[in-house]
C-alpha cells in the first residue's frame, strides 16, 4: 500500500478468504515500509469491497462447494482514514487479534457437541454383536480424546480469565490452538471409523453393522476431510509449537 494523499494505493492478492463471497468489508495487513524489518513494515487498513479495483475469484474445493476465495487488489484506492491504528504498527494489531483467534479456532463447545454425538453412535454400531463402545481399543480412544478434551476445556477458562484481566490472552493460546485442532480431528476421525463405508460419500452406501445408516452419515467423511484445514488456520501447528518454544527458552 502507497499513501497517495488522502488515500492509500494497495496492490496484491490474499488467498483463502474464507466465506469471502457473502462479505462487503475486508480488513488487510498491507506493506506500507518496506525498508524496516518485516512486522515493523506493515499497516492494517479496512477496505469496502465494492471498491474499484477488487476481484473476488472463487476456489473450488474437491467436492465442488465454494467456500474459500482467492482476493484481487489492482491499484484500489482505500481512503486513510480506514487506517486502523498507526501507520506500520498493524501487526501489533494482528497478533492481538491472532491470539483470540486462536482461542475461537479451539472450539472446545464444537468437540463437546461432537463427543457426544460419537458416544451416541458408539452405543449404536454393533461390532461382533456387541456395541461399539465396548469394545477395548475403540473404547481407549473415546476415553483418552474425552481426557484431552476435559483438559483443554480448563485451559480455555484460564485464557478466557486472563483476557478479561489484561484485554488479550498470551502465547499460551497456541496451546489451545494446537491442543483444540488435534482434539477435533480426533473426534471426526472416530466418527468416521464407527459408520465404516456408510461414512462414504456415495449414495446407497450402509454399513453392515448399522442399516439404516444415520441420514446425515454419508458427510462424516467430508466432516473429516475438511477439518484436515484447521492444523493450518490461524498460523499452522508448526508455527504454534516455534511460539512455545521461543517463549519457554525466553523465561
């Protein structure tokens, strides 16, 4: 972005806009300096869509939905005034909004939801004419993703606490973010595993153990591919764990 008077002239591209189609406004962490290092260079600025200049092109996915975009910046003309902040501090801006963003990416009342609806089928499906949930292996994982779970929602108290004390949590939301992603993984996976083939999504596909299938059992296997995603979502699983260790060797 190049300031131009009462304007700032922002080129580029941003992939992944998620529900981008269904929007009017976008926020964006433009370049404004680029002589300084890299945070201390960027600038965050709110832009009106119906702009000049703007181009919403779609991404489709695998399975043919639209949910992720790929956005077009041609010399769009933003007004200063939507400058949010100080000029080149925007990323100061960013990490806090990363940070409750991470937190949000943990869905802890999602996994609660999807726990349930695991243990429900579990009790359902038959495998050796015995419900699924007693069986030992399958059992183990339920327990332990239950344990994990129980954890995490601890954790998200503490985080939620601390914001309300200081306006923002910490680094430790990458624990959250991490811990959260792999728990609701775990879940879909699970899921998937307890229909077997009916959790395909072909039509007139039932399981042996469980007929008639659930209505909705043909879009676990979606569930499960699209939730891949979320190791990626707010700075990938990797990054999180660079965080943590950065933090801990600065103690």
């Amino acid at each position: 972005a190049v300031r131009d008077g009462d304007y700032y002239i922002v080129n580029g591209q941003k992939t992944w806009t998620t529900l981008g189609q269904h929007a009017n406004m976008i926020f964006c962490l433009v370049r404004t300096d680029p002589d300084v290092k890299q945070q201390e260079g960027i600038s965050f600025i709110l832009v009106d869509l119906d702009t000049p200049g703007i181009e919403m092109r779609p991404i489709k996915l695998i399975e043919g939905g639209h949910e992720v975009n790929e956005v077009f910046f041609t010399d769009v003309r933003v007004p200063a005034e939507n400058l949010v902040g100080k000029e080149n501090l925007g990323w100061t801006i960013a990490k806090f909004l990363l940070t409750h963003e991470r937190t949000n990416i943990a869905g802890v009342g999602f996994s609660m939801q999807s726990l349930e609806e695991v243990k429900a089928l579990a009790r359902e499906v038959k495998r050796n004419g015995k419900p699924l949930i007693e069986d030992p292996l399958f059992a183990a994982r339920v327990a332990q993703v239950e344990i994990d779970l129980e954890a995490m929602k601890i954790t998200n108290l503490r985080m939620l606490y601390k914001a309300q004390k200081q306006g923002a949590p910490g680094p430790e939301t990458s624990i959250l973010k991490i811990k959260g992603t792999v728990i609701a993984q775990e879940l879909k996976d699970l899921a998937r595993r307890a229909l077997g083939p009916a959790a395909a999504p072909f039509p007139g596909m039932l399981s042996a153990n469980l007929d008639p299938a659930p209505e909705d059992a043909a879009n676990n296997a979606a569930r499960y591919f699209n939730n891949r995603k979320t190791s990626i979502f707010g700075g990938s699983n990797e990054i999180q764990r660079n965080i943590l260790t950065k933090t801990m060797l600065e103690l």
